[in-house]
C-alpha cells in the first residue's frame, strides 16, 4: 500500500491519480476484497453499515474523501464499512470541517459517538451533543423514520430476549443463551443495546426504563454485562 502512496505523492494531480489506483482493476480484484472481509468482521452485528447500523454494509468508504486527502486513499485507518445509501447517496463526498480544520463527522472506527450522541430510547431519536454529533445526524439522515422505527423496534425486543438469556442460563441451557446473545448484538440498529447498557447506569435510569424494572435490573446485573458486555 505504501507503493500506491508514493505513487500519489508524486503525481502531479494526486487526487486524480488516487482515484485511478483505487479504481483499477487489479485493487479492485485483489484489495477490494480482502479489505472488506477486514472491515466486516470489525463491523458491528452482521456486518451492518457503520455509520446508519441498519443496512448490510456492501461499501468500503473513504472517511476522509478522496477528494480531501488523496495520501489516504489506502491508509487502512481511513476506511470503513458503509451501506450504499449513506456512502453514495448521503455522504458521498461531503466532509464538513470544523474552523480548526478537524473533521465535524463522527468516525465510529475511533471515537465513541456517545460523546457526540445521545439516543432517546423512548424516541428512538438521536439528539446532538456536540457540533461534530450535529453534523452526523445531519449528513448520514441519522434520524430518518425508519432508523427511528426500527430503533423502537429493538428497543421494545432487546428486553424480552435479556429475558429469554437470563431464563436459559439459569436452566444451564447455554447453547439457548449463546443464540439469545447473539439474536440481541446482531439485530439491526444495535446501537441501541449499547445505549440501553449504558443508560441503565446513568442518573435517573429509573425514569427512562420507566415500564421495563425488570429490563433495568438485568441490565444492571454484573453477571450480564460481564456476559453481553465482553468481546465488543
């Protein structure tokens, strides 16, 4: 990779040479898809797109475009698994910065959006804590209905299945307990499991688990989030 880099040092438009390497057959045979099986595996639930948390992730994208930084092309820390519809229809090339120069998305490889987002259980809505969390709602359509829909969704099945776990380990039925913890990380929008472990630690729990005491109460339980928690 440091090759292909080199190569777009020198060129005399680097922007334009990136996109001519990146796009060449022989990556796109022999680069392509070793980087994305790389990135699926670090994605999270069944490979779902890291930016929306819903759709299979079918994209490798730039964070930082092309366009912006071509000498990122093939830097592996620049790449990400992304979904069709928030790489080439949302995103695509936009990278707003901050006045420093920084970049005002979130990058979910290596940051925790929880210090730039905070999501509504109730709601399903994410609310913007900073202005790089405002600027990701905005440009990835964050809070679009069906992200809503389908976070309320989990949310309202996250519950029975910490239920269902909790039951079959109990039972010493670990083979069930496996498939339920895999059922609660690998459906869609799991994002808002994270929300819900960490939540349920926060001041004032009682009020937005408010009709689920027994979903908090596991949630709480060390011997759960040792278990739900680990390897993630």
């Amino acid at each position: 990779m440091s090759g292909h880099t080199d190569d777009i040092r020198q060129a005399p438009v680097p922007r334009q040479r990136a996109k001519q390497l990146w796009e060449h057959t022989t990556v796109r045979r022999h680069v392509h898809p070793a980087l994305r099986t790389a990135l699926a595996e670090m994605a999270p639930g069944l490979e779902r797109c890291m930016y929306c948390g819903d759709n299979q992730g079918t994209d490798i994208d730039h964070f930082e475009p092309l366009r912006e930084n071509p000498l990122r092309t093939f830097d592996w820390s620049n790449h990400l698994l992304a979904c069709s519809l928030c790489n080439s229809h949302l995103k695509r090339d936009v990278f707003p910065l901050a006045a420093d120069g920084t970049p005002l998305l979130i990058d979910p490889s290596s940051e925790d959006p929880a210090a730039h987002l905070h999501l509504s259980l109730g709601t399903g809505v994410y609310v913007h804590l900073t202005d790089k969390g405002k600027e990701t709602v905005k440009v990835f359509g964050l809070n679009r209905g069906i992200l809503v829909r389908g976070r309320l969704n989990a949310y309202r099945i996250t519950p029975l299945l910490l239920r269902e776990w909790r039951v079959a380990v109990d039972k010493g039925d670990l083979e069930d307990a496996a498939d339920c913890a895999a059922t609660i990380w690998e459906q869609p929008t799991a994002d808002v499991v994270h929300a819900m472990f960490h939540q349920a630690l926060a001041p004032g729990a009682e009020d937005i688990f408010v009709d689920e005491s027994e979903a908090l109460a596991l949630l709480r339980d060390p011997e759960v989030r040792t278990a739900l928690l680990s390897g993630i």
